[in-house]
C-alpha cells in the first residue's frame, strides 16, 4: 500500500461585539484579543466548510516534492476560502446596517 498525508482544512467563523471609534479599530480589537487566546473558536463555530486533500508520500519523511504539492494546494484552498470570507462580511455589515436603522 501507498503511504498518503491528507490536509484536513475547517473554516471556522465567530462574531463579537466590540465599541471601538472606527471599523479598523474595531478589528484590530478584535485581532488582539484573538492573538492573546481570549476568543477561542471551536465546533460550534464551524461553517461546515471543510476540504480535504491527499498527498502521496515518498517515504517516511516526504520530500521536497510533497513540500510544493502542499504549498500549491494550500494557495489553492486560501482562493477557495475568500468568497466565504467575503459573504460572512457582507453578512456582518447586513447586521451593523440592520442594527443602524434600529438605533440610528
């Protein structure tokens, strides 16, 4: 039998709420408490986007041509990943215009 590496990818996506002067403070919040572990994301905040892509190994160690296979696939999932991305934005600023009309 062959030996293969398969890359098991999950978007995962999670919304919070912050006060912040502008939308780029506000990330940059966020950005922060995120790094320091004080947002944590986990099964529940799946968006059942997942991929999985398998890569024949050479040998025990793999190679420098599974290395590159790995590189170009991973680019491949991050263009894949941006129109999620995307739509999950366009939702939350559906949900900050929403909430503007309430209270604006």
């Amino acid at each position: 039998m062959k030996r293969f590496n398969v890359a098991i990818t999950e978007m995962f996506e999670k919304v919070v709420t912050v006060k912040a002067n502008n939308q780029e403070d506000a990330e940059q919040i966020v950005a922060s408490k995120w790094y320091s572990g004080q947002y944590a994301l986990g099964a529940n905040d799946s968006t059942g986007n997942v991929e999985f892509a398998a890569y024949q190994t050479k040998n025990k160690i793999g190679g420098i041509g599974n290395i590159v296979g790995k590189i170009g696939s991973f680019a491949g999932k991050i263009l894949k990943a941006i129109p999620a991305a995307v739509k999950g934005v366009s939702r939350l600023e559906k949900e900050i215009q929403g909430q503007g009309a309430r209270f604006g």
